[in-house]
C-alpha cells in the first residue's frame, strides 16, 4: 500500500509550482532548465527531487508519479540514483561556501555520459547563487547546448543574484514563504508537534517550513535564532564605540552573518508592522518579542524605524553579492538610533 505521505503530497504549500511542473510531464513540455528561487528551507531542494523523482519514475500512469515507492523514486530520495546527482557547494575562504569551476567541469563530463539506468539525467545544483563566475561561465555552455534527456534544476535565493544569461535559459519558479497558520497544521499533523509549540515554531519561521521542522527535532536553531536577538538588542543598546568592536566580530563570522541579518530584518519588520497601528499580534515572527518591541515604539519614530528595515534589508543584499563584509555590518550598526540617554 502506498503512504499518503509518497509522491507530490509529500510537498506542502506551493500547489501552482507542483501543478506546473506535472502538467509538463504530463504534456511532454519539459524544459532542459529550471531554476527554483526562494528563501532557505522554503521547499526548493524538495520540489527539485520530487521533480526528479516523478521524471524518472518507473511507474506506468503518468497520473501517479511520482510514486515514491519504485526504486527509482526510493534512490532519488536518498541522493543515491547514479543518474541524478545533487550538487552542493564547497567551503572555502573565511567560511563561505561557492560553487568551484572545477565542479561544473566534472559535472558537464559527468552528464555527457548516457544515463545508467533512468529515462533523464538530471543534475539539482543547489544554491547556485553562491557560484563564483568561472564557475558559472563554465556551466554556462551546458545550459546552452544541453546534452540529450538531461535536465538542469538550479537552486538559489534569489534570481537577480545570477547571471544574466544564466536566467533567461531557465524557466524561473519563484517559491513564496507559507502562511503562518499552513505551517502550524502541517507541523501537528505531519510531525505531532505539540499545538503550543507548533504555534511558536510557525511563527518564528518566517514562512520556512524546512527551518520549523528543523526546530522541533533540535533545539540549534532555536539557540542560533536566540543569538541573533541578544546580538541585535547589544548592538541597540551601544554606543558607536561599542558598535564598531561588534562589527568587527560579526564580520569575522562570515558563515553565519546573512541567517543573522535574516532574523534581524524579521525583527524590524515585526516594528514596521506594530508602528502602523492596529495590526492582528498573529502577523508577527517574533512573537515572544512583543514586550520589547512595543516598549521601543515608543522610542523611535515609523520613519526611523522604516528607515532600519531598509537598511538591513540593503545589507543583506550586499552581503549576497560579495560586498566588503566589516564595511557592510559597520555601515548598518551606525545607521540604527543610538539609545537614549
């Protein structure tokens, strides 16, 4: 018997691109490429292998695939198919992690190779976005001249952040982050999250099912998050002095600075919410900050306010593309309101 939990079912939220993505096998219209934008633990990496699954699912009805109970279906699960393979990208200086030339060249040689047992080759590139240039020029003549039945699928936060000529050989799936109360169900009735707990988890995940499903099973990215706050309430609280010795040890921690910037933009944006009046408590991420936040509503001005989401918001988009890393935190400290004295 099969789980109700096997095939496209196992994606939860994200209907449109399931459908979309269906219907062009059902149709015979799929494309060489496909790049999948989104915010981290969105669902992208899970729409890729459950597209790769139902692609070279063995099952006879095209209705029904992906089964996820086939061998093929079983493989691609586990990133054991010989014939899909999912790329990552390797560390490198000062913790980042990039997509190297010498991977996408062992990657072309690799998919040029007739396929060991499945109907497509299939190559899921995670966070393509962290490409350096070579590597992407060089991936760039297998988007150009793909070879026979192999299929591309990109992942990456953001489109804007690849190149030109990159994007437009793919058909672009742009996945949003989930409603609050979608997150909340699917975690009390997939993973029996206690309803308290499953309420603050959706919460504070910011429409990132992955990151809620995360924090249920290890309390890490609770602690990371946590972390984040103190380091934002510290830099609040200091003065310029302080703020620049605080740049200077956030920008050592390159690795873990955009998650930082990430929880710190859903701070500014839950103050934004607040400043306007009369918005519903359930719009907020941070909601165990509520306390905090409508203390300092009365501190700052909506335009101050404002002006420090956008900032941070700015910030992060420097960090994506490579910008001087102290010189952007140092920027950012400087521009939220000094504390009052």
């Amino acid at each position: 018997m099969k789980d109700e939990l096997y095939g496209w079912q196992q994606m939860i939220g994200h209907e449109w691109a399931v459908e979309m993505l269906s219907a062009a096998i059902r149709h015979e219209r799929v494309g060489h490429a496909y790049l999948i934008t989104g915010p981290a633990q969105v669902g992208k990496t899970t729409l890729a292998r459950l597209f790769a699954q139902a692609l070279n699912c063995t099952e006879t009805s095209l209705e029904q695939r992906p089964c996820g109970v086939c061998r093929s279906c079983g493989l691609i699960a586990k990133d054991h198919h010989p014939d899909v393979r999912l790329v990552l990208g390797e560390a490198s200086g000062r913790g980042r992690v990039t997509l190297k030339i010498d991977q996408m060249r062992e990657l072309q040689q690799s998919l040029s190779l007739t396929a060991t047992e499945a109907r497509y080759k299939i190559a899921i590139i995670k966070q393509f976005d962290q490409a350096t240039i070579g590597a992407a020029n060089a991936f760039l003549k297998t988007l150009e001249e793909p070879p026979r039945n192999v299929i591309l699928i990109l992942t990456a936060a953001d489109s804007d952040t690849l190149l030109p000529t990159i994007r437009s050989r793919c058909r672009t799936i742009p996945l949003r982050p989930l409603p609050q109360p979608l997150i909340k169900t699917a975690l009390e009735n997939r993973w029996q999250v206690p309803p308290e707990q499953a309420e603050k988890l959706a919460h504070l995940a910011s429409g990132r099912l992955g990151w809620a499903v995360t924090a249920a099973a290890n309390p890490a990215p609770l602690n990371e998050r946590e972390t984040h706050i103190v380091a934002l309430h510290t830099a609040l609280q200091g003065n310029r002095a302080h703020r620049f010795i605080q740049a200077d040890k956030l920008a050592n921690d390159v690795e873990r600075l955009p998650d930082l910037l990430r929880t710190w933009l859903s701070w500014w944006r839950d103050l934004v919410l607040l400043s306007w009046g009369n918005q519903p408590l359930a719009q907020l991420t941070n909601i165990d900050e509520q306390v905090t936040l409508t203390r300092l509503l009365t501190h700052w001005t909506p335009e101050q306010i404002f002006s420090c989401l956008k900032q941070t918001h700015t910030a992060l988009w420097q960090l994506e593309r490579n910008a001087n890393t102290r010189l952007v935190v140092e920027n950012l400290l400087l521009i939220y309101p000094l504390p009052q004295s």
